[in-house]
C-alpha cells in the first residue's frame, strides 16, 4: 500500500501557491482554491492523484492526516467483505507513471 503525500508550494516571483501530491507511483501539483480550507485543498490534490494514477480507486475511501512537519498524508482505508476483494483488485492494477 502506498501513501500519499501532499504539501504547500509556496508562491513565488512567476508561481501562485499551489500543493503537490506525491507518491512512489507519481505525482502532480494544482493551484491553490482559496474558496477551500487547507484540509480540503490537501484532499483535492491527494484525490486528484489518486484518479489519475489508481483511476479505479474510490477516493471516497480515504483518510488524512497532518504529520509533525505540516505535510499531510492520506491512506486508502480497507474494508472487509465484497468491497475488500474490489479494493485488492483496484491496488493490483499496475501503476501508471506520471
């Protein structure tokens, strides 16, 4: 299982701030939404990974947590029954590379 990581990329000279998303799978930036709270700025980002890399993923599943040094980190929570088979087969797929 893979986690991902978000965090802030501050605004620069050319940039607006934005967050970047990062797992071992791949990894993409989005601009900031000053419409949303941090969390669900960090969430985005981490959903909007997790489409495009595991695009048979249900994002819904997720759970998020800030670590000691402000980044976040956001899991696939597993389930058991019949949804637990599908998450397997979903984390099976081969990864793609962004």
């Amino acid at each position: 299982m893979q986690a991902i990581l978000t965090k802030v990329m501050p605004t620069t000279n050319t940039k607006p701030m934005r967050i970047m998303a990062k797992c071992s799978s791949g990894k993409l930036t989005i601009s900031w939404d000053y419409d949303r709270s941090a969390d669900d700025n960090h969430k985005a980002a981490a959903h909007a990974l997790m489409r495009q890399v595991w695009p048979l993923m249900d994002s819904r599943l997720m759970a998020t947590g800030v670590l000691h040094d402000g980044h976040y980190a956001h899991v696939i929570v597993k389930t058991g029954g019949a949804h637990s088979t599908w998450l397997s087969a979903a984390w099976s797929q081969t990864p793609k590379k962004v």
